[in-house]
C-alpha cells in the first residue's frame, strides 16, 4: 500500500497533539520569570499540578517540575479572546448605533410671527439698529425625533416567594416610590391645576436674599436666590455695555422678571402636566408620571 506524501508530510507538520497526551516538554531557561501568573497556571494544570498559591510559589514549582522531567498530560485550556467594549463614534455614554450626522433644513423659509405689543423685539445686547436684520429661520421637518415619555414606571425583577428577598428572572414594572410632593408642600405654596410657571419658581427658589448656616462657620454664607440671580444677570449685562452704547434704553432686571423668565423659558418645559392636574384634583400626593 502506497502512503500518500501529502498526507504524510500534513501529519509531519500538525502541532496539534492529541487529546491524551505524555510527553516532556521543556522550557526555556528564563522564560519562567516573564511568565504572567496565568500563564504559570496553565502550565502547571497541563502537568496536573496544584495551581493554588502565590506567583513565587507557581515559579518554584513550576522548576521543580522541569528538573524531575514531569510530563505534560493534558492540553492546554483555550482562552477565548477579549473582545473591546465598542463604542460608539458620539461617545461611551452613547449606544453603539449612536452617530453623528449633519441636519439638512428645508427649503421654505419660516416667516417670523407677528408680535404687536412688542415692535422689532430684540435681545438686550442687539443694537436698535439690527432689530430689522431677522436672521433667515427654517424648519428641519424631515427628521422626527423619538423622545420618551417619563412614566414614572421603573423595570425590576420579581422576588422569589420564600426565597428570603432573592430576586426571580421574570421581570416587573412597579411605580417609583421617590418623587412625590408631600401635600403640605402644595398647601404651603398655595399650588392649583391652574398654577402658573412661575408660582412653581417659588417652590424651589427663595425670593429675598438666601442665608444659610454652615457647619463649622459663624457667618452665614448666601445661597441661591431669585434676588441672587437678579444681581447676577444685571451685573453681566452691564459688563456687556447694556444701558450705554449697546440697547441705552435698558434698566436693571427685577427679581419679578427673573422670576416670570425663569417660570416661562425654563419651568413651563418641564413642568409636571396631565398626571399633576389629576392629583391635584383628587387632593393626593403629586407623582410626576408625565411631562411636556
């Protein structure tokens, strides 16, 4: 019978030992001390030798099996590769599906909305002269936004019954239990379903000047405020040129504008609708469950 040469030299080249083996197989003098503390275990498992202790441990021992001529047994364990976490091109806080892409407008220009009780409106720093210079506005319909709507609904898995607070696979939707407005807070402020933005505002900002006490301080330090923020926001327009050659016409914010901007521009978005009128009307706690 004639023995196929392919065959025979394919044979002569395969490095890969049969599942039973034993065989010594030496190692380079040295190579010993680079060895990781993985890789000493491997090699000791393949002897089948303990590979519990320390990294000196596993190189002694590992040593003292060369110089006995222990034979390799078994196959070395196949590590499955570490695969990178993938990114996305937006950033880590993103899915992976996450990408950036450059919007395209429409083509019809957006006419600007007539406001009869406020001629040529401008922002503070604009000149009177650039009232009329309306940069061109369009729309960008096309792309639709999926934005979701906060339920106030969170995902949990189930406890097991009798299983001493250990927690099931099969997975549950159950209403947060933080969140809520304690009704004296709604009596305090005098709060209504028909409570306007910035009746809000006083919930979370004091009007007046803010002191508060600090731990380990004598002197009270001020915290933010309406009357804060107001002297804040006159104090940068001023720096601005407001009130001399840039919008001469201009005053000093009051607080009440600061207050009514914030209520309007900030609140009036993300103020509690729907579900809040509801409880209100009920008399109950407020649970924020959906938002405008």
């Amino acid at each position: 019978m004639i023995e196929d040469k392919h065959q025979s030299t394919d044979k002569q080249q395969s490095t890969i030992p049969p599942n039973n083996i034993d065989i010594f197989i030496p190692i380079e003098e040295g190579l010993i001390e680079k060895m990781k503390v993985a890789e000493l275990r491997d090699e000791l498992n393949i002897r089948e030798l303990r590979t519990r202790g320390k990294k000196y441990e596993l190189q002694d021992r590992l040593k003292k099996a060369l110089t006995d001529k222990v034979h390799v047994r078994k196959l070395k364990p196949q590590h499955k590769p570490q695969h990178k976490q993938q990114k996305s091109e937006v950033g880590k806080d993103f899915p992976i599906t996450a990408k950036w892409e450059v919007f395209i407008a429409d083509l019809e220009q957006v006419k600007e909305p007539n406001n009869p009780t406020f001629h040529e409106a401008r922002a503070p720093t604009v000149p009177a002269e650039d009232a009329r210079n309306i940069p061109i506005k369009h729309n960008f319909s096309k792309y639709k936004f999926d934005i979701p709507k906060f339920t106030g609904i969170k995902e949990e898995r189930k406890k097991l019954r009798g299983g001493g607070g250990r927690l099931g696979k099969e997975k549950i939707q159950v209403p947060f239990t933080k969140g809520f407005m304690k009704p004296s807070v709604i009596k305090k402020f005098k709060l209504t379903p028909n409570s306007l933005p910035h009746e809000w505002v006083d919930v979370f900002f004091s009007f007046s000047k803010n002191l508060q006490s600090v731990i380990g301080q004598q002197k009270k330090e001020e915290m933010l405020s309406i009357d804060l923020m107001t002297r804040w926001t006159s104090t940068k327009a001023t720096m601005m040129g407001a009130g001399d050659s840039i919008y001469p016409d201009w005053k000093p914010f009051s607080r009440d504008e600061i207050r009514q901007h914030l209520g309007i521009y900030i609140f009036n978005g993300v103020a509690p609708y729907r579900k809040y009128r509801l409880d209100l009307i009920r008399n109950r706690k407020i649970q924020f469950t959906e938002t405008i």
